[in-house]
C-alpha cells in the first residue's frame, strides 16, 4: 500500500505539473506534506534546498529522497518511476502515432515545417549564450573559446563531451 501511495504522491504532480519540475514542487508538497503527511513543511523545505543545490532535475531528486525515506530503496525507485512515468507514456503514445503515419505526406511535411523553427530556437539559444559571455568574460576569451571549440569538434572531430570538459577546466583555472 505505502509503494502504492508513493506512486500516486509523484504521478499526480506529474500529470497536473505543467512547465517542468518547478512548476510541480507545490503540488508535491500538498500530496507529501498535507495529504499524506510524510513531512512537515520544515522538513519539506530542507528537502527542496538540498535537492536544489545538487546537479539535476529536481523533482526526480526530490522523489527519490522522498521515496527512500518513506519506502527504502523499492520506494526510491517507486518514487522516481511514478514522476517520470508521465512523460515516459505521452512520448511513447505520441511516438507511436507518429511512427504510424511516418510516411504520410502530411507528417512529413510537418517534420520539415518544424525544422527551422528548431534551427531558429537553437540559434536565439547560441546567442544568448554568446552574449553572455562576451558580458562576463569579455571577447578575447570567448572568441578563443568559440575558435577552438569550433576546431576540436570539426576539424579533429573531438567529441563534444570533451570539448564541454575542456571549457570546464580552462575557465575553472584561468577565468
């Protein structure tokens, strides 16, 4: 039964959650603190503090403690399930009904509508985040930045795992 009610605690939020993790914490915190009263708000709030200051998102962090401290590790993992299980079904019912009609003209000229809407999307992204450097390191750093990056990944075909963990390390010792 506990497993059953960590699974509705997390699966809830995550239906009604829209806008990500954030937007689902304070109906996570009505079903763990006030529905089943797992937590006060005291406790509910370190938890939230301590699951913001780590990497990742925050609302399988917060099911997974939550879940852990309630149900051990079967709860931990009945905790995350349940809030990643929503996305999990749509995009796995939404996929299928675009596998179904893959070669239909329509979805293909949907996919081809959308791609430079992705492109745009990425780009306005690759410029805020260019400006934003430029801002805070100033552009001798963030043109050597680009230009090697811009080298390691296409003209050496560095993975860019790598490149990320170079970047890293440089403006962690030099900047």
């Amino acid at each position: 039964m506990i497993y059953w009610e960590i699974f509705l605690a997390f699966f809830i939020p995550g239906i009604l959650g829209y806008g990500g993790g954030p937007a689902s914490i304070p109906l996570v915190e009505n079903e763990v603190v006030s529905r089943y009263g797992w937590m006060d708000v005291q406790q509910f709030s370190e938890v939230l503090a301590l699951g913001n200051s780590l990497p990742g998102p925050i609302a399988t962090k917060m099911a997974g403690y939550v879940g852990y401290e309630v149900g051990g590790p079967l709860g931990a993992f009945v905790g995350v399930f349940a809030t990643v299980a929503p996305s999990l079904l749509l995009i796995i019912i939404l996929l299928s009904i675009l596998y179904k009609y893959k070669d239909s003209p329509k979805v293909k000229r949907m996919t081809l509508y959308v791609r430079p809407v992705i492109g745009v999307l990425l780009g306005i992204m690759a410029w805020r985040f260019f400006s934003e450097s430029y801002a805070n390191i100033g552009f001798f750093q963030t043109a050597l930045l680009t230009v090697v990056s811009y080298l390691l990944m296409e003209k050496f075909k560095l993975h860019p795992a790598f490149v990320i963990g170079g970047a890293l390390i440089y403006g962690g010792f030099l900047l």
